[in-house]
C-alpha cells in the first residue's frame, strides 16, 4: 500500500501546488488610461494653467489589489504627480488626506499633503456595477486639494481607464 500511496502523492502533488499557488495570488488590477484636469481653483497665483490640460493616468485600487489605492498623473511636459492613500477610493464628501511625490525634473515629496474626494467612480458600461476584480473600464471623477504642492489649488481630474492587464475575465 505505502508504494501506492507514494506514486499517488507524486502525481497529485504538483497539481496541488499549482492549485494553491493560483488561489494564493491575489487579483491585479492596473487601469490605464488618461483624461484630463478642469475646474481649477486658486491654481493661477502659481502660474497654472487655467485651461484644460490633458494627463495620462494610471490607477491602482486597493478594493482590487489590497494595497494602497495609487493614481498616478503624467503630463505632456513631462511631469508626474502620485497620489497614494491607504483605502478604498470610493465615491464620498469626505475630503482623504493622500501622500504624494511629484517630478518636475527633481523628485520630491508634495507639501502640503494632498488631500482627494472622489465625486464619481463608474464601471462602464453599466452605472451603478460593482467595484471588484471583474470591472474592465471605470470612469475616475476626483477633486484633487493641494495639486502639485500648491497650497490652496483645486483641481478636478476627469479620467477614462480600463484594465490593461485583465487576465480575470
């Protein structure tokens, strides 16, 4: 009986790391896509464009990943703001106090911190879809307070993103 049970658990035994592997793994959801920035306030002491500019963007939502909720905004220029908050960034009236980096030829940390409040956050096609590992395109509203390490300056970002990498579905 031992050889039987050995040849058994020789078999089986790869298809069980396997399968534990594939379980253990957690779901990755990268939406990529872009947007742009509108309905500046306070931004034109700092010599901020007060027209719309355009961004390409990447999120990375902690209700998904289980990480931080990242968005990060890259410019035609050739600057990038990150944005990083540890929670959910679900529709709310709550303003969220975030980290962030910014480059504009140097890196450094954004001061003072940024805080952001989603205003709307879609799966499309259908409003009103759950959040979950299965969405392939979302649509970000966010209002971003502190932008770009401007004390005072208020910006919206409007954003189309879809799950580049989706291998769920």
């Amino acid at each position: 009986m031992k050889p039987f049970l050995r040849r058994l658990t020789a078999r089986l035994a790869p298809l069980v790391a396997v399968a534990l592997m594939g379980v253990s793994a957690p779901a990755h959801a990268e939406f990529m896509g872009g947007g742009y920035l509108t309905d500046y306030a306070g931004c034109d002491q700092y010599g901020w464009p007060v027209n719309v500019e355009m961004v390409r963007a990447r999120y990375s939502a902690r209700e998904i990943d289980g990480g931080p909720s990242q968005i990060v905004l890259t410019f035609a220029v050739g600057g990038v703001n990150t944005f990083v908050y540890y929670g959910d960034l679900s529709p709310s009236r709550a303003w969220r106090q975030a980290s962030g980096q910014v480059i504009w030829g140097t890196s450094g940390a954004i001061r003072p911190a940024p805080r952001l409040r989603v205003l709307e956050r879609e799966s499309i096609p259908f409003a009103g879809a759950s959040f979950d590992a299965h969405v392939e395109n979302i649509r970000l509203r966010l209002r971003i307070r502190h932008f770009n390490g401007m004390r005072g300056c208020t910006v919206t970002a409007v954003l189309m993103l879809n799950d580049w990498n989706n291998e769920i579905n």
